[in-house]
C-alpha cells in the first residue's frame, strides 16, 4: 500500500471530485457517515457526545458527523472555534444543516467558554486536519490542553488536531486520541513511535476515493500488506533436497551471551535454510550442539568470543553477525575483516553494528550485499543523533542510498529503508516482542533467507513481516507480557502456513 502525503490525499480528493464526478459536500457527507458507523459498531454513541469543530473541511467533518448523529436520536454538543473568518463553503453548508436540528450549538471565542466535560461523555476532536502548517497557539493550544486534561474518551476525525501528516510534531500541543479515525489510507505520521500517545488505537476508514489515483501516483514510502508479501514465498520443489536451500553462517555469541547464537541459529533453521553452521568461541560448543543438533559448530580459537573469521566463509551462501558477539577488540577486528573479505549477503545486527559504529571509516567497508539492523540506539551511534523520529527516518532513507545498503530501523512499524530510495514499514508485529533476544531472531530469519536464494529486499520485507507475524500469533496464545524471544521461533512456521493458506 502507498502512503500518501497530505499534499497527495488532498489531490486525491480533488481528483475523486472531478472524475467520479462528485461535489466535495457529498464526498464529505461519506466521511461523517463512515466515522457515525464505526462510532455505532464500538458503542460509543450512547453516552453524551461533544464535538469540538473548526473552521475548515475537518470542522466541516465535525458538523456532519454531529448532524448525523443526532438523526441517530444521540445527545450531541458542538462547539466551534471562532476564528475571525466565517470559515469554508462546506463549513458553512453544514453549519446551515445543523442548525435546522439543534440549537445546541456553541461558540469559542476565549478560555472562559472552554465546556467542563462530565466524566463518561464521549469528546470528538474535528478542530484541524492534515492541512494544519504550524504548531498550535493561542485560543487552539489552550482548547486542545484543556480538553487533554479530561479523562473522558477521545475520538480524533481525520488526524488529531496538533499533529502534522509528514513532519514531526514532536513537542508541540496534540490532542490526545484513544482512537484516530483517517480516511482511505494511513498517513505517514501514524507509523512513528513519537505519535503513539496522541494518536491511539488508528482506524482507517474506505470513503470510496477513486483508486485509479493510486495507480498514477507515485510514492517512495509503502506499507507491507499480506497480499503482497505472501507472493514472496518461493514454493519448494518435490525433488528438492538440503543444499537447494543454502547454508548459512551465524558468527555470534560470546561469554554470558551465547543465547543469542542460539535464538539466531534456530530462527534461521526455522525460516527454511538447508544447513547452519554457529561459528563463535569453542566454549560455547557445548551448548550449542546439545540445544540444536540440527546446526553445525565451527570453534573459533578463544573459548569466549570471536577472534578471527572462519576458515573458507566464502562456502557460505549467506552470513549473519553480531548476536551476542561482545565488544573485544579482536571481535571488532574480526568484523571489519569480514566486510573486507568475504562478499556474500550479510546481516550485521547488534554489536557488530556496535564496534562498526566505533571506527571512523566504517561507512567505506560496507558493500552492496549488507543488510544492517539496528534498533534505535544503535542506528544513532552509527550515523549520529536525531531530533525525533522524522529525522531518524529521513537519515535512514539517506544513509541506505548513499551506501547502498539496506536498513532495517526496528521500531512497533519496523523502516526497511531501501537503497534505491524506497522504503516501506512493516505492519506486523506487538508490543510483546520487545523482549531480550527478539532482534537475534530476526536476524537469523533475515539470514536464513538470504541462504535460500531471496534478494536482498525480498528477504527484508518477508523477513520482518514473518517474524512480526511469527510474535502476533505467539502473544495471542500467551499474551504480550508473557512472550519471549523462543516463542516467536516456535510461531515461524505458523506464520508461514498462515500466509500460504491466505494465498490458496
């Protein structure tokens, strides 16, 4: 799925209006009816309703959803902003409805006719949409911060009033939604981890926009949807056997933390390589081989971390490292032989990424077979802080092109920023797998897929969505509290029988 910007979807709209045809009164008279159904189903409709309005389209939204309502039979209070200008057509078109139903009707003009919201009414925010340019001052802000002081129920129409489509908002006033009711497609705002408290549970609603639009538009930023990811499994062939399906090398572990060569290890045989082989210090054999028969053990020479690479990593048809792997020097320097010599798909994640991060001329050893897969912290130290996650994201976009490599940002909506500037955000996944060792399993996963003959962006884009997938099904057995990282390999071969039967 594309996301669109603000700019796009207000084209969108006026492309709809032009080639449908339709009026921009009806189009929006679609959007109130889609908002007064989903208020319906939850069951939100029978407390008192308080809809708090602008005086643009958004506002204009707001009238609409109030006038339907009260068709409905439900106790609805408007409250408009006064603004100094008498507002859009459809703003006042709706307004001239409305008044034909209820008297109930106020109007904002200082703090002193800020309403005091009875505990248990519902509050609707339509005050501002996407078109919103500039942060909240005056009579806004102090409407907006008031109504966050409430505890009472909050429903945004569109884009919580405050929050800006495509930059960040981070720090100004928002309004605080329990739940965000957009239309047609998610705005890109909704995926970063910065609008989670002000955003809420977001639902997007169909308005019917003409989906020729989609076709001739184009857009950089995607969201990964289980039609599209479950036409990246490659079938297997009947006559197949170990070595069709590659061998994988997972360089990790280190004393303390040879868990996490394990937790890659095992998630790499789940997502389908023929062989594995766990290369770390020899003291780790032990448990390794008595935890996973089904992987092979190469010892490096220091029983209790990587000192230098493998014999022959060339015979690898994929290598992930950095699970568990340390922070020694010689461990460090083992990295940077590894990206000198040896080209073959690489996952670096965890303290690979970390000793990179400390030499300076990191960027340059990088080649175009690299997938790196920091979490936030990590990606800072490799490319420097960020004001927020707008920014983090854009430096993603960025670092990928300029390497030519492909970063794996893991967040809630894991980035899969692309080096041909594309970029797309995972839609699986649950706050149960931020856990100790969630990110080794992806990057076993990650690796067992490159072994298999998957490109480097099939295998991102698979990978992150089966192993989000992989954590959904586990937190619905054991709930999200209760989900560790070697649940989520037991559910990878459930995520894959999932998206095959989704695609019979």
């Amino acid at each position: 799925m594309k996301i669109f910007t603000a700019e796009q979807i207000k084209n969108w709209d006026a492309y709809t209006i032009q080639n449908e045809p339709i009026v921009s009164i009806d189009l929006m008279e679609r959007a109130a009816h889609a908002s007064v159904e989903w208020l319906i189903l939850q069951n939100l409709v029978r407390q008192p309703i308080h809809i708090f309005c602008g005086k643009g389209n958004n506002g204009a939204d707001g009238l609409a959803i109030a006038r339907l309502l009260l068709k409905q039979g439900c106790t609805v209070s408007v409250y408009i902003l006064e603004f100094g200008y008498p507002g859009t057509d459809e703003f006042q078109t709706n307004l001239h409805r409305l008044h034909g139903l209820t008297f109930n009707i106020h109007f904002i003009q200082e703090q002193g006719f800020f309403p005091e919201i009875p505990s248990g009414h519902l509050i609707i925010d339509s005050i501002f949409g996407t078109g919103l340019n500039k942060p909240l001052e005056g009579i806004t802000e102090k409407l907006i911060r008031h109504l966050n002081q409430s505890n009472n129920l909050r429903v945004a129409i569109d884009i919580p009033t405050g929050m800006f489509a495509d930059t960040s908002s981070k720090d100004c006033a928002v309004f605080h939604a329990d739940f965000t009711l957009s239309f047609q497609v998610p705005k890109l705002c909704f995926f970063l981890s910065e609008n989670e408290d002000d955003c809420g549970a977001v639902h997007i609603l169909d308005i019917g926009l003409l989906p020729s639009y989609v076709e001739i538009t184009e857009s950089k930023n995607l969201l990964t949807e289980v039609t599209f990811i479950k036409k990246l499994i490659r079938p297997r062939h009947a006559y197949a056997h170990k070595g069709n399906y590659g061998h994988a090398l997972i360089m990790g572990g280190s004393y303390g933390k040879m868990g996490a060569a394990l937790l890659a290890a095992k998630a790499c045989l789940h997502s389908g390589s023929g062989l594995v082989t766990v290369y770390t210090g020899s003291g780790g054999c032990n448990i390794l081989q008595t935890a996973l028969p089904e992987a092979m053990f190469e010892a490096d020479p220091c029983a209790d971390h990587i000192s230098k690479l493998p014999d022959d990593g060339l015979r690898y048809n994929a290598i992930g490292m950095g699970p568990g792997i340390g922070m020694h020097e010689s461990t460090g320097t083992t990295v940077l032989r590894l990206l000198e010599t040896i080209h073959v798909p690489t996952v670096l994640d965890a303290d690979a990424l970390n000793l990179l991060s400390i030499k300076k001329d990191f960027a340059s050893l990088l080649h175009e077979e690299c997938i790196l897969t920091p979490h936030p912290k990590e990606f800072e130290r490799l490319f420097g802080p960020s004001k927020n996650d707008f920014e983090r994201m854009e430096r993603a976009k960025e670092k990928a092109q300029e390497l030519n490599v492909y970063i794996v940002l893991k967040t809630h909506h894991t980035l899969i920023a692309c080096p041909d500037g594309t970029s797309y955000f995972n839609n699986t996944g649950n706050p149960g797998m931020a856990t100790g060792g969630s990110g080794d399993v992806l990057t076993g996963i990650l690796t067992g897929l490159l072994a298999q003959g998957y490109s480097l962006k099939e295998a991102c884009l698979l990978g992150t969505y089966l192993h989000g997938l992989a954590g959904d099904l586990g937190a619905q057995q054991l709930s999200q509290e209760a989900l560790l990282a070697g649940d989520i390999i037991h559910n990878i071969g459930k995520a894959y029988l999932q998206l095959q039967r989704s695609s019979i």
